[in-house]
C-alpha cells in the first residue's frame, strides 16, 4: 500500500471500470468507471490532509483501493473501512493483508478506538476478508440497502482498538 499519485489514473481506471467491483460497492463508485473518475478522485485522495485513500498497488501499477471515513460527533472515535481490489488480484489474500495493514496503522496513528465495515450480504468474500483480519460479525441490518435494483441485507463487522 501507499499513497495514490495523479500518474494511477489509467490503471485505477483500468481495473476499476468493471461491473463486478462495482456491485459490491456504494453508487458513489461510477460504473462505468472513466479515466476522468479516476482523474477526480486522485485530485482529492493527493490531496487529503492527514491522508485517509491508500491505493493498493503492486511494483508497477495501483490494483485497489482502500480507506477510512471518520465519523463525527458521538462517533467522532469512529471510521468505516472500504476496500476494493481489481478481479484478477481476487482470492490471493492481499484484501486481507490490506485491511490488516490499514487497521493496525489507524489504531497506531491515530485516536480512533473502533473501525467498522458494512458489506452486502451478497458479498461473502468481502465477509471473510474482515474476518480474516480480525473483524468480529456484530449483526446483520435487514433490507437496508439497494443496489442495482435489488434490495439487500447488510452485514456489519467491527474492530476495536487492542
């Protein structure tokens, strides 16, 4: 992992624009996605103070992406996790290693004391990426959320500050 730089914008774009990432995602993530989606988001992921968009990347290009979302007022100790990898990087672990590696540098840096991710039910790798990397299941928030037209149970998975 490291930080994204304006010249990722083709390889964001390349693994990025593709349908079976973008089901398992928020609608924020565009489908199709363009080089000009890459280039607006890499504008604002450089620019982050302190930075929150890590890309994950091999030694030649950005193959994911993975970040954390503060939440404010009550749950100002709180961020969401999101990650995404591209297909043919799917099923070698490095989500796994990723969301480890993001975790244990948020709970290092910072005074956050719990992370949290939410994944549609109808995405169970993405489920056992978190477990894997320590999240426990806390429950499951039935019928709440749509996407692609179809209305979808959300699992929930948490981890605390050691």
């Amino acid at each position: 992992m490291r930080p994204y730089v304006l010249e990722d914008a083709e390889a964001l774009a390349k693994y990025a624009d593709n349908r079976a990432v973008w089901i398992t995602l928020r609608d924020r993530f565009p489908h199709p996605y363009t080089t000009d989606d890459a280039v607006g988001f890499l504008r604002i992921a450089t620019t982050q103070q302190p930075t929150s968009d890590f890309a994950i990347a091999t030694a030649d290009e950005v193959i994911g992406g993975i970040g954390l979302q503060r939440q404010s007022d009550v749950h100002r100790l709180t961020a969401e996790i999101g990650y995404w990898l591209g297909e043919p990087f799917w099923g070698r672990g490095i989500a796994t290693r990723a969301v480890r590696a993001v975790t244990a540098w948020a709970f290092a840096t910072t005074s956050l004391e719990r992370l949290y991710a939410c994944v549609f039910a109808t995405n169970p790798a993405s489920a056992r990426v978190l477990s894997n990397a320590g999240y426990q299941f806390e429950g499951r928030m039935r019928r709440a959320v749509i996407k692609d037209g179809r209305i979808l149970d959300q699992l929930i998975y948490a981890a605390l500050r050691p």
